[in-house]
C-alpha cells in the first residue's frame, strides 16, 4: 500500500526534518536526524526508508521536500 502523501518539512521547534506520512485519515509523524543543510535526494533517502519502516511502499518521487 502507498501512502496518498509524504512531506518533509524543517521542525523550528525541535531542530529536525519531519516527516508526515498521509494515508486518508491517518498521519503519522517521524522525525529525521538529517542536518538542516541537508540536500533534497538525502531527505527523500531518509524518508523513504521511513515510510518503508512504516509498511508502506514508497516512491521517490511522490516525496514532496518544504524548505
């Protein structure tokens, strides 16, 4: 199964990438340790394997990456 949505976002609070995995009504928040320097095809990397953690099947390039 696919998520609908994954985003990646700079969490000002705690310092770290979030990342927001979306299927319907659920969403499910991870954090990510990547730096805030951190390159977009790193980003996607980390939460594609995050998403994968998750159960989910994922797709680069259905990552989306908010700076």
């Amino acid at each position: 199964m696919q998520p609908d949505h994954v985003d990646v976002s700079w969490d000002v609070a705690k310092s770290k990438w979030l990342i927001r995995i979306e299927t319907g009504e659920e969403v499910i928040r991870r954090q990510c340790n990547e730096p805030k320097s951190a390159d977009d095809q790193s980003l996607r990397s980390a939460a594609q394997k995050i998403v994968q953690d998750e159960g989910y099947e994922s797709d680069l390039t259905r990552i989306s990456v908010h700076r």
